[in-house]
C-alpha cells in the first residue's frame, strides 16, 4: 500500500507567489502617485495682478518641474487682446524651474498686459 503523505504548502512558495502577484500592483501604485503630466506654477515676479509704475522688461515664472524651453509657449496681449511679441523664451541661470519672459522690444508703452 502507498503511504500517502500531506503536504504542507512551502511557505517560500507562498511567499514569492504573493510578491509576484502583489509587487507590481504596488510598484504601479507608487509610480502613479509621485507622477504628475504637467508642471504647476508655484511663483510669478512681478505677481499676477500687480500694478506697476512702468512695464517690466522681464517676467519670471518657477514651476514644480524644470521647464522645457522647446515644448513651452506664452503670449504676451495689450489690454484691447493685441499680441505683443515676445523674445524667444529663456530659464533662469542655474535654475531650469524659473521660465523668462521678455517683450522683444523692452520699450513697452505705459499700459494694462496680460500673459498667457
């Protein structure tokens, strides 16, 4: 007669199955949580709304994420929606997370802009 026997589960077997089954999920969810699609604006100088006693030559903005000069965009308008150009766009020296813009012709007449 054949003795059978019981087998206990191996508890290393168990253990690697639940991190094979387990681990990517929490691989995943770690990976989405720190992931952000989009840089945020975190400060301006001069600040949103600020009222000036003459145009500013420059505009600076630091974002939560280094900026990428060659995938960013910003609109320089007058208070009646004309587009005013602008120079091509800049980060700060040293500093990747700050955005530089400046009107090509720093001699901007007195008056309300808004940048976009």
């Amino acid at each position: 007669m054949l003795e059978r026997r019981h087998r206990t589960p191996n508890r290393h077997r168990l253990l690697f199955v639940l991190i094979v089954l387990i681990g990517p999920f929490d691989t995943i969810a770690l990976e989405t949580r720190n992931a952000d699609a989009h840089a945020r604006l975190v400060s301006a100088s001069p600040t949103g709304g600020s009222a000036l006693p003459s145009p500013s030559s420059e505009v600076h903005r630091q974002f939560s994420q280094p900026v990428e000069v060659q995938f960013s965009r910003a609109d320089l308008l007058s208070d009646d929606g004309t587009a005013i150009e602008l120079a091509p766009l800049e980060t700060a020296t040293g500093d990747d997370h700050i955005l530089i813009i400046r009107p090509a012709d720093p001699a901007l007449p007195t008056g309300v802009y808004t940048i976009v």
